[in-house]
C-alpha cells in the first residue's frame, strides 16, 4: 500500500464550504493530551487497518474522548 498524507483545516470563525488544505499543523497541548491524541491516532489506524471496505471511513477525536471540551477544536481522521 502507498503512503499518504494530506491535511486539511476548517479556520476558526471562517466560513467554509470545504476544509482548506495546510501546510503543517501546530499542536500546542499539554502531555496527557498529547497521549489522549496519540491513542486515538493508533486506535483510528487498527480500526482502519481491519476494515473490508474503508470508503468514507472516518472517526472525531470528540467522540472518542472522554476527556474532551468544548473548546477544543475536533481532529477528524479520515481513512485513505
């Protein structure tokens, strides 16, 4: 399988029809955090990994975290 990468961002208070692509994303959190973000990142990849069809797969970091807060931007893997 190729390798891919793409990143895109919805800007805060910027309407949008699409995510814009980015150039790099900066994440400024503290190390739990950083855990919490990690450990949905290898979930979403072992969930992805086990798929028999991963079209429109994706997953909200929102949803799968306990420690989320509404003031928290959302991270949305999405499966290529």
């Amino acid at each position: 399988m190729s390798k891919h990468l793409s990143l895109h961002c919805y800007l805060q208070d910027a309407a949008a029809e699409r995510p814009l692509p980015c150039s790099d994303v900066t994440i400024h959190a503290d190390p739990a955090t950083l855990r919490a973000i990690a450990h949905f990142l290898l979930a979403s990849a072992d969930t992805f990994d086990q798929a028999q069809d991963r079209a429109g797969m994706h997953a909200h970091l929102q949803d799968e975290w306990d420690g989320w807060q509404d003031d928290f931007p959302d991270l949305v893997v999405v499966a290529a």
